[in-house]
C-alpha cells in the first residue's frame, strides 16, 4: 500500500518502490511542467509489478509451459503397464474386491432431540 504500512504494521513490501516513483516525480516534474513524467515510466512501471506481478506471472506461465511440453515429448521410462496397474485389483474387480463400504470415522448423522412442552 502506498501509506507505507503493510498488513502485519511494518512498511509494505512496496512502499520502497512508492518512494523511488514519488522522488522521480519531485525531481523531474514541477507545478507548470508535467512532461517529466515520460521520466518516470521505468520506475512506476516497477511499482506495478511489485503490486500485481504480472511479469512474473507471466515467466512463470512460459516455464511450466515449456516443462510440459518437454515432459510430454519423452515417454516415460519407469510407466506402469496395465498388468501392474490391473494387479492393484481396482480395474477389473468387483464390489467385494474394492472393499467398499461405509467409512469407519465418519459417524452417523443422529437427528435431534427436541424438548416436547418445555419452551
């Protein structure tokens, strides 16, 4: 935030890049002339991404697409094959092999007992 005080009451992590957009505007612009602002640019532009991280974001979007798209491209060495996963017993198995049945730590729902004539 640009008051200088972040959520925990110490400066923002952002307040310092504040402070170096403010200090351009002081040094590069005055009440008649506002064109030194064009000056300014570089230094607003990385408070914006301190505040939103954008081009971060966006590096970030760049290497995961290109990790998968890496990792799509060689097979795996180390892939289970549809016997392995078959002897797991989940595929071709029925009811009585998956063990399905209520789950033990869940309790069951009690309805609630209302106090008939007392208000």
């Amino acid at each position: 935030m640009s008051s200088g005080y972040g959520l925990a009451g110490g400066p923002s992590r952002c307040f310092p890049f504040w402070q170096e957009v403010l200090a351009c505007y002081v040094v590069n612009t005055t009440n008649d002339d506002v064109s030194g602002k064009k000056k300014c640019a570089p230094v607003l532009e990385d408070y914006y991404e301190c505040l939103h991280h954008k081009k971060e974001a966006a590096k970030v979007r760049a290497l995961q697409h290109a990790y998968r798209k890496a990792q799509s491209s060689q097979p795996r060495d180390d892939a289970p094959s549809a016997g392995q996963i078959r002897s797991l017993g989940l595929l071709d198995a029925g009811d009585e092999a998956k063990d399905m049945r209520e789950p033990k730590l869940i309790g069951k729902v009690m309805p609630r007992h209302t106090n008939d004539g007392v208000a």
